[in-house]
C-alpha cells in the first residue's frame, strides 16, 4: 500500500465517522458543541487535501441541523 492510498483511506474513514455523527445530532444523542470539536479538528488535517467542497457541505449540513433543532425548540416554548 503507498503512501497516498493510506492517507485516502484515512480521509475517507474521517467522512464515514462524520455521516455517522451527524446522523447522531439529528438523533438528538450528541450536542452540537461537541459535533463542531470533532468537525474542527478533522478540518485541520483535511484542509491539506482538496477538500474545501466536501468541509463546505459538512458544515452546511450541520448548520442546517442546527437551525432546525433551534426551530423545533423556539416552537416547543
């Protein structure tokens, strides 16, 4: 295995870890504070690939939760 397929390998494992908790912020089993720690760390060591697209639609997809939770909260009160 080179190099660079292991840094691929890594890199994509890094996107199925964050579908995953995503999908547990939509859950309601993670914060966000905690889902934007692990998102900003991954960003460090994604920004040296051509990533810039993929983090673009993370974060989007994460602030798109967010402001949904933030809805349903306001409407609950």
């Amino acid at each position: 295995m080179t190099y660079q397929m292991k840094g691929m390998e890594i890199y994509y494992n890094y996107i199925r870890k964050h579908q995953g908790i995503i999908n547990e912020l939509k859950n309601n089993e993670i914060y966000y504070w905690k889902l934007m720690e692990i998102y900003q760390g991954w960003q460090a060591y994604a920004k040296w690939a051509n990533s810039f697209n993929l983090r673009k639609r993370i974060l989007k997809e994460i602030h798109k939760i967010k402001e949904a939770r933030l809805k349903q909260i306001a409407i609950s009160k």
